[in-house]
C-alpha cells in the first residue's frame, strides 16, 4: 500500500508532485527541446531508436517524454509520489495521447517485486530521485537489477559535501515540519541565493540577470520549482563520487562519463554513467559513443534535481 500521503502530512516526505504540477504550468517547446538535448548530449546518442528506457522516479514526466520524442522504441515511467505520476500521465496525454509505447505506473524503487514484474532495460535513467527514497543504497542496488547486459544506467546522485550537506539536511526537516518554518527558510535561502550570485557576476563582470534568463538552459528546467524542490527535498542522502563509482564496479559496471557539481565541491547532482559489464571505459564509451568525464562548473544557481 502507497503510504506517501501519510509520509507527506507527518513531515517525513516532501510532496514533490505538487511542485511538478507548478513546473508544467511553465514548460514550453524551449523547455522540451533543451531536455532532449541534454539527454540525448550526456548519453552521447542522436536517437533512441531500437532502445527500450525506463525513467525511475519520472517527476514532472519531462524526460520520459524527451525519450519518447528521440524515438525510444519503449518508456516504462513511475513514480512513488501519485501527483508525479498524474503529471506524467498529462505530458503523455498533451503530447502522445495513443501510443502505447509510453506506460506509466505508480510504484516504488523500493519494491523489488514491483521493479521485477517490469523486466529489464535497455536504458535506466533516474536523475536526482534515489537520494530522496530513504534507502539511497537499496534504491542504487535495485535500480541496477533492471539494466540488461550491455545497457547503460545513468544516475544522477547529491554530492557529499561532509558537514554542509549535514545542515541541509536539518533544514530540509525544518521546511518539512510546518509552514511556519517553510515561511522562515524561504526568503532567507533566495536572499542568500541573489546575493552570492550577484556578488559572482560584479567579480567576473557578468550581466547579474543572464544567470536567470539562461536557467531554462539546465535540462529544460525553471528557477521557482527548482528552489522549492531543493529546500523541500526529504529524505535527504548525499554520497561521495568514488562511493558510486566503486558500488557499481563492484556490480559488474564500468563508469564511462561523469559529471560532477563544480568539480565534485559542490552541493549539486553529480552526473554518471555507466555500462553493464567490464571492459576498459575507453573502449565502451567508443561503443557507445560517449565523452571522456568532465565536471560541471556552471554559473547559474544549484538548485535542480530533476
């Protein structure tokens, strides 16, 4: 039985479909094209014709259907929180209402049953979701059960940042206790947000403003629900790039590309890749076609999750 309403009113979960319903409200064909373009860019792949792509914990839907739109032969999306799923449920209808390549289910990445009865994949993607189960680890192990050999499981994880990642958990459970606490973080946190980035922009002599124009430019997303989603965001687990990498190597994956927030400092998602199955990195990223890892030092706010 789904519990996450009760999760949600005891403070323990925060409602992340209700800030996804926000976001379609602003999502537009710019926005759509620039989720395509980051999928398709990370997973170094034109199409995704032929591929079969599972989206775990799909949120808003938005790259669901950025796979559906590169031509994945089969989308399998679900979410834990039942308003996620009504918002995927709404893309499907806006933009494939008779397919029935696309399907959408409410389910956890916690029930291995569950996850078992989908079979496996081609392609299993879950940006910024496994933190936020309460299991990170569990989540990581199951997710990497629905991948077939050869495929590819790209997973986008909160980096560990020792002690600050522990204060954002506290403030994570404040946001989450009352409105009373959620109305005392909020306009302190965008204070905080405006000045570091205005201090930013007068040191490099950048427009202060170009930061929040470009925002759309990070995977199709928007600002407001982004910064709600980031104080919100609980359960809360952070883990260090080389726990991820060295977890699934010892899975039988190879990491063949990496993004890590502002070089594996900052508080972001870190971006990885990787394949089912050994082999030297260099030769599977040329099999799949797949850039050398990089870092991520990007100027606008971080603040997304997916």
């Amino acid at each position: 039985m789904n519990t996450h309403s009760q999760e949600v009113s005891r403070g323990e979960r925060f409602g992340f479909g209700k800030n996804w319903k926000r976001f379609l409200q602003t999502l537009n064909e710019e926005r759509i094209c620039e989720a395509e373009r980051s999928l398709g860019e990370m997973l170094q792949m034109g199409t995704l014709a032929g591929k079969s792509f599972l989206d775990v914990g799909s949120g808003s839907g938005l790259f669901s259907l950025a796979a559906m739109r590169l031509g994945a032969d089969r989308v399998q999306s679900f979410d834990y929180d039942p308003q996620s799923v009504g918002c995927t449920k709404e893309l499907k209808q806006r933009f494939f209402p008779q397919t029935d390549r696309w399907t959408i289910e409410e389910g956890s990445v916690l029930d291995a049953s569950f996850l078992s009865r989908l079979g496996k994949f081609d392609i299993v993607y879950s940006w910024g979701v496994l933190h936020h189960t309460g299991k990170m680890w569990l989540a990581l192990e199951n997710v990497a059960e629905r991948i077939q050999d050869g495929g590819i499981l790209f997973v986008a994880i909160y980096n560990d940042q020792g002690k600050a990642s522990r204060v954002w958990k506290t403030v994570k459970v404040l946001y989450n206790r009352s409105l009373a606490y959620r109305i005392l973080i909020t306009p302190l946190y965008l204070a905080c947000m405006v000045a570091h980035g205005l201090a930013l922009d007068l040191i490099g002599w950048n427009n202060p403003f170009s930061r929040y124009l470009k925002y759309p430019k990070r995977r199709g997303m928007s600002l407001w629900p982004d910064v709600v989603d980031w104080l919100g965001g609980y359960p809360f687990e952070v883990a260090e790039p080389d726990e991820i990498t060295g977890f699934y190597k010892t899975r039988g994956f190879t990491l063949i590309n990496s993004t890590l927030s502002k070089g594996g400092k900052g508080r972001g998602n870190n971006q990885y890749i990787f394949v089912k199955g050994f082999g030297s990195a260099q030769s599977l990223r040329e099999s799949h076609r797949v850039a050398p890892e990089s870092t991520n030092r990007s100027a606008v706010p971080q603040v997304s999750r997916a």
